[in-house]
C-alpha cells in the first residue's frame, strides 16, 4: 500500500502540507524498509523522501519563525526533564 500511494502522487512536494508530507514520508520508508524494490524504484523513492523532508524541514523552520515573530522572544529549547 505505501508503494502504490507514492506512486499515485502526482501533487508536488512543493504543494503539499506538513501532514501531507510527513505521511507520504512515513510510506516511502515502510516501502523501502518491507518491499524488495529494484534499485531505479528505490533510488526514485529515495529522491522524493529526500524532497519530503526538505520540505518539511522549511515548513517547521517557517513556523518556528512565526512563533518567534508572534512572541517577540527567541524561542527556548526544550529540555526533557531527566529522571
């Protein structure tokens, strides 16, 4: 199934949402990971999963920006607390 959706997707990476992304991400790598693909489908596969996370990559760095604009403070890291 992530096989078939990925190649059904014919929106550009550009156009899609972070969810949207994030999900056809998450299929590419349960394909690659579970299916015995030959090496011209991986190798596609591989470049768009590329694209998927550079997208995604931008789309949070541009909310975090927002954040920060919206807050007018540099935003704090967070720290898990350790136990």
């Amino acid at each position: 199934m992530p096989k078939a959706s990925a190649k059904k997707s014919a929106k550009p990476v550009e156009e899609l949402s972070y969810e949207e992304a994030l999900t056809e991400l998450e299929g590419l790598v349960a394909s690659l990971e579970d299916e015995q693909n030959p090496l011209e489908d991986s190798m596609r596969l591989f470049e768009r999963g590329q694209a998927l996370v550079a997208h995604c990559s931008a789309l949070l760095e541009s909310a975090q920006l927002k954040v920060q604009k919206l807050s007018g403070e540099s935003l704090i890291p967070f720290e898990e607390e350790s136990e």
